[in-house]
C-alpha cells in the first residue's frame, strides 16, 4: 500500500498491523518522516516499510520508474488545495495502481473531484461531515 501525504503514517501503519505485507510512506516534511519512522519503530513494523521524505510529484514518478505497483493508494493531502486532482492526474501518468487496485481519496467536501480521471473511475463515495471520502478504480471496476 502506498500512504501519500502520509503525515504521522497513522494510516499506513494501521494497514500493516492489519495485514498489508509492505507499505511506502512519502511526505516531503521531515519532521514528519521523522515521526514515521519513529511510530513504524515502535510498532516493530520497520522492515515492512519504505519513507520516501520527498515531495510526492517526485515520488511517485521514482515509484513508476522503479516499476513498483500498489493494491491500495490512500491519499490524505492538505485540504482546498487542488492536491488530489493533481495527485490524480500524476497517478495516470504514472501508472503504479495493480489492475485490480483502488485509490482512496480523503479530501473536503467543498473539493469538487472528477468522476472519471483516465482510466480511474469514482465506485464510492462518503461524506463525514466537512470531509469526503471518495474511491476510484481502473475502469470503474466496482466489485470491491
């Protein structure tokens, strides 16, 4: 799994003790991927992870062209910012999704999100509040 705008790297971690058998990291604060790497110690998690302390246009092309390929892609970027459309558009660009893989998108629900964004489609979508969950697939597959 791939946690991008990973932050603390709650999520990710939350993955692994939940069974992902790896999971990258990538947040371009190293305060942050400080942390991570701290939380993924305390947890004895380490070796099942990668931090990628970068900027997240940079990894994920290094991720495509070191051909790595991810079931699940959890994004939790800066609200308002047009970072998941972005993200997005990179993430077509840059195919590192497995055929069968999902993208997780938590953003606000004042951001307006494609429906379909080249060959991810939106298959769910939730609101909590003041924040959206929305999930694409390839080709809309929607028998998750």
């Amino acid at each position: 799994m791939l946690d991008l705008f990973a932050g603390s790297g709650s999520l990710g971690i939350e993955a692994l003790s939940r069974g992902a058998g790896f999971a990258v990291f990538i947040d371009r604060n190293p305060i942050c991927c400080g942390i991570i790497k701290e939380n993924l110690a305390h947890t004895r998690l380490s070796d099942m992870a990668a931090v990628y302390c970068m900027d997240y246009s940079d990894a994920v092309k290094k991720l495509h062209r070191e051909q790595h390929r991810f079931d699940i892609i959890f994004m939790d970027p800066p609200y308002n910012k047009k970072f998941v459309q972005e993200a997005l558009k990179l993430l077509t660009n840059n195919d590192i999704m497995k055929d069968d893989g999902i993208i997780i998108a938590e953003h606000s629900s004042s951001d307006v999100l494609p429906e379909i964004c080249g060959r991810y489609r939106t298959v769910d979508c939730r609101e909590y509040g003041d924040t959206m969950i929305t999930i694409y697939s390839k080709d809309g597959r929607d028998d998750l």
